[in-house]
C-alpha cells in the first residue's frame, strides 16, 4: 500500500488518525447504505419479475388473437379499425424518495369504459378480443414502466456506492493506516535517538566532571 508524502510529526499523526476515524466511520454509513438499497432493489425486482410474467402471458395471447384477425382480414382494414382510440387515459407523474434517490411514480388514470370505434360487422372477433385485451393492461403496463425505470436507477447508484465502497476499503482506510504506522515508527527512532543522545551527553560530563576532580 501507499504512503502518504507528508512529514512525520505528531501534528501530522494527529491529523491522520483523525482521518482514519472518519474513512472508518464514513466506509460503514456507505456500507449500510448499499445494503439498504440492495434489500430495496430486490423488493422491487420481486415485484417487477412478477408483473412481467403476468404481462408476457397476456400479452401472448392477445398477440394471437391478433395474428388470427390479421389472417381474416387485410392490414389496410386493421390500420382503418385501430384509427380511432377506444378510451381515453391521463397520466400524471411524480416522485418518491427511497435512500435519497428520486424514483418515480406515474399515476394511470383511464376511462374504465372500452368503446369500440369501428363497426363490429366488417371486423373478426379476434380483433376485437386482442384490442379489450391490450385496453385492460395498458394500467399495469404503465405500473410495469415505473418499476423498471426505479430499478434502472437504483442499481445505477448502488453500483457507483459498491465502488466508493471499494475504493475506501481497499485503497483509503489501508493506506491511511500504513502512514500512521509509518509515522509512529519514524517518531519512536526519533525518540529512541533523542534518548540515545542524552545518555551519551550525561557520559561526557559526567567524565568531564570525573576528570577536573
């Protein structure tokens, strides 16, 4: 590990130490934070595997539904049909917080009341099947998009908080206690030759004292 370039004083150990108590501390708040935001990921990833496979399956048989319709009539007949919506929606977006990151929330709001706008007498059952079909999941569909975009979004920031994480862990918190070891070491060699250097001065004027007597 590195050494930090700094000049070995008790000022500087002071300094260090009080450093490597907040690298410590700071690595355990963003430790805790990333296992908050992985417990929430994968609430929300639950849920999201859940819906889409409830989807995936409704959206199968609507899709033949419409494939059958497609094979009774032409696609210039199909494109006529589907001109006009049958129900109107409204959406109105928001936002919640979850470890302080905005997720967000989109509220659906629909006309329950499906209208077919297109003459039930020149179109096959089907069509008309797989179009009620899609109208009825067009609200989860909506829920399905807000679960995705939080989840694109917190596994965003608990890759860039595992990588803080990393880098106070294995490259920070060692270093920092390598320089207080460093330290330490040149300020006990320097205290040892203090030490040494005062026996050896007590030697001389004791000798020189030895010597006038």
């Amino acid at each position: 590990m590195a050494i930090m370039q700094i000049n070995p004083t008790r000022m500087e150990l002071t300094r260090v130490k009080k450093q490597l108590s907040i690298s410590l501390r700071g690595h355990k708040l963003l430790k805790d934070k990333q296992d908050e935001m992985i417990r929430q990921f994968m609430l929300i990833i639950k849920e999201t595997k859940k819906l889409r496979e409830e989807i995936d399956k409704e959206l199968l048989i609507i899709n033949r539904q419409y494939q059958k319709a497609r094979i009774k009539i032409s696609n210039e007949a199909i494109d006529e049909a589907l001109l006009v919506p049958t129900k109107s929606s409204h959406f109105k977006t928001s936002s919640k917080n979850i470890m302080n990151l905005s997720v967000p929330i989109i509220e659906y709001e629909e006309n329950k009341e499906i209208d077919l706008t297109y003459s039930l007498s020149f179109t096959p059952i089907e069509l008309d099947e797989a179009i009620i079909g899609l109208s009825q999941l067009q609200s989860r569909l909506v829920k399905l998009a807000e679960l995705e975009k939080s989840c694109d979004i917190l596994a965003d920031e608990i890759e860039k908080t595992r990588r803080r994480v990393n880098a106070i862990e294995y490259i920070m918190i060692p270093n920092l206690k390598d320089t207080v070891k460093y330290i330490s070491q040149k300020l006990d060699d320097a205290e040892r030759s203090n030490i040494i250097r005062l026996m050896k001065s007590k030697e001389i004027i004791l000798a020189k004292q030895l010597k006038n007597q």
